[in-house]
C-alpha cells in the first residue's frame, strides 16, 4: 500500500530511536546531541549561556550578543521589561536534574522557588538527531496567585548580522513577513501556530521557528520586544494581565533550520506536536525528593556557615559558592565522595582567602546527574 505524503513527512519529522542517546552533564550543565551542543549557566538558572545549531556552525553560539554571554531562554515575564518569576538575589533553591530518557531523547528539568513569586519549573526534551527541541514550561501561580501579564515560554533568538526577519501565517493562512525592528510589535492576524525569525548573511542563513501547542488561542496577539539582557529581540504569544490562581504550563518546540524557505516542514512540526504529546493538564515534572540534598547553617550569617550535603550514590561531586553574577568565587569540594551525609564550612572568603562583601550568594552542589542549589546570605 502507498502511503500518503502527508504521513511519510509526519514520520520523517517523529524523533525516532537512533544508536546514541544525547549526552547530558548535569555537573558541567552541558548537553550535546548530534545537531546542538548547550550549556546553561551555573548559578543564574534558566540561563543558556551557549547555544550552539551545528548544522548552521560547529563553534559559533548563536544565544550571545554584544558581549553578553547569558540570556533567558525560558524565563517567564510580568511585563516587557521585568524581570520576572526568577529573581537571582532572592532565589531560595533551585534543582536540575535528568528526569527521563529513552532511546534517541532525554528530558532535563530545572526547578526554582523565589521568595514571595510563584515556583517554576523548565523541562528541555531534546531528541538525537533531530534539530528541534521541545520546552515544558510551569508556573505554580496556586501557591503565590498572580494578577499581571507573564510569559509562560519566552524565546529569545539573537540575530547577529545584517538581515533580520520575523514571519507568520495570518488567519487566511497567509504568509507574512516584516523586517526586523527594536520596537515591539502587537499583531492580531495571527493563526497561532508558528512564529519564525530569519537571518541571513552571505552564504550563511538559518532560521528559528517558536511552534506553539494548540492551547494557543487563534488570533491571540503575538508581541515582538527585547531584553532584558540585550536589545536584540523575541517573539511569543502576548498573554494578557488576569488573576492567575491555578498552576499553569505550556509546551512548545523550537524548531532551527538552515533552510529558511522550507515552510511545509514548520507546518507539519505543528502537527506533530499536537498529534504525538498531551498538552491538557501537563503538570510539572517533579525531582525526585531522594537525590540531592544541600542544607546551610546559620542563614543568614556573619561568620562560618556550615553546609551540609548528601549524595544518594558515591561518585564524582562538585560544591562550589557563586555570587549573583554567576561568577564563582570559593570552591568548597571537588573530587569523589561516598554516598550518604557530608558537611563543608565556608567561612565567607574567596579561593584567594580574602573575604568577600555583604550580600547574596548562591552554594551549589552538582553530579553529573543533577544539581541542588541554596541561597547565601552574608551579613556585617
């Protein structure tokens, strides 16, 4: 029997089990597949500090710009220009963690809790051999209920050449394009399934393509804007301000392609999505309570703090302190260690001994598994 081509693109597009898993290293943060290499950042959680879609270049990252090294991808936004649900300076623990795999994909989830804001919770699922990802995003609005406009997914592509683009299908399935700008842009005439930026520059060229699950409303507004750590720019769907009382989660893929025309394939990835993953009530994947643990005595504190630490298995660990920027400034342990309880001190000084200002710091404690972080307060 001669399948139709429509189900022969679908099976083609489906992640199928190829002969090597991705690698994930949660104690160096990095994942690598054979079509992207990431790391996300060590203390600043939600942070890809690189990016690199192979098929476009083997070295280059493409999620830095104008000397900024780290950007939100993932982060969830209360207006155009907030900060959001994470705030470093008053984040009290975050996990990572592999939360599943299978053949051919694995899912990486990252947990945050900040004082006074509702829980996130970010799982990548990234699929060997494929140049698509898929991101989970949850916020626990039940604990902390929230009335202003957010972001549940916020993708921030930075171009970085000459040409700049950002395309969609309106209501009649029209393809739109409009040049690039560093204004936002609310639009009306939106279908709901897809938001593509564009670059290209001499015989370079890739494209992005955010492909939203069918949750999201036809002729919703999308916004394009920017920041906030660079002007360079996004684009997602424009959730309008409302009181949110119930957790709440999206799902979408991220879609990188060096051929920039091949529209068809972008519409059927939207199929897929909706097709092959429940979407209704996706909760969030929760870390199991038996890993990690990392506790800190006295917090806040003007002298040593004692940081107790667990590891559910013997291997290789790291515990290191970090300040807000993401810099680290003291490590406590590196090495092998049995399983079961541990205990380090800080006396608040750096690896050179000298003793550090007043403020926020961030201890964390990471395999190559997962990674357990808490929140440092030193006082005068």
């Amino acid at each position: 029997m001669r399948l139709p081509p429509l189900v022969l693109l679908l099976a083609a597009l489906l992640p199928a089990p190829v002969s090597a898993d991705p690698l994930v290293d949660v104690l160096s943060r990095t994942v690598s597949t054979s079509r992207f290499a990431i790391q996300f950042d060590y203390s600043h959680q939600d942070e890809i500090r690189s990016l690199v879609f192979k098929d476009w270049s083997s070295s280059k990252s493409v999620s830095a710009y104008e000397g900024v090294s780290n950007e939100f991808w993932g982060q969830s936004l209360r207006s155009l220009d907030s900060t959001g649900f994470i705030l470093p300076p008053d984040q009290d623990a975050s996990d990572m963690g592999i939360t599943g795999a299978a053949p051919g994909q694995v899912d990486l989830t990252i947990e945050q809790s900040t004082i006074d804001q509702p829980w996130t919770s970010t799982s990548y699922r990234f699929f060997d051999g494929q140049p698509f990802f898929m991101v989970t995003r949850s916020v626990g609005f039940a604990d902390v209920p929230d009335s202003s406009s957010y972001q549940m997914y916020l993708p921030r592509i930075p171009f970085t050449e000459s040409y700049r683009a950002v395309r969609y299908r309106n209501l009649a399935g029209q393809l739109q394009q409009r040049v690039y700008s560093f204004q936002g842009v609310l639009t009306g005439d939106w279908d709901g399934r897809w938001l593509q930026q564009v670059e290209i520059s001499g015989n370079k060229q890739y494209a992005v393509t955010v492909i939203y699950d069918s949750s999201t409303v036809r002729t919703r507004q999308f916004v394009r804007g920017y920041g906030p750590n660079s002007f360079t720019g996004w684009a997602a769907a424009w959730v309008p301000p409302a009181m949110h009382e119930i957790n709440e989660s999206q799902r979408v893929l991220l879609h990188f392609s060096t051929n920039v025309t091949n529209l068809s394939v972008i519409d059927s990835l939207w199929r897929v999505l909706n097709s092959t993953y429940s979407v209704a009530a996706a909760p969030p994947v929760r870390l199991p309570q038996g890993g990690l643990r990392l506790a800190a005595a006295p917090n806040p504190a003007r002298g040593e703090t004692r940081l107790a630490w667990s590891l559910p298995r013997a291997g290789a660990a790291e515990l290191a302190i970090y300040d807000v920027t993401g810099r680290r400034v003291a490590l406590l342990h590196r090495g092998d260690a049995a399983a079961g309880e541990h205990a380090s001190t800080w006396s608040g000084r750096d690896d050179a001994d000298r003793l550090l200002p007043p403020g926020v710091y961030l201890a964390r404690l990471a395999t190559a598994q997962s990674a357990r972080s808490v929140r440092l307060v030193r006082v005068r």
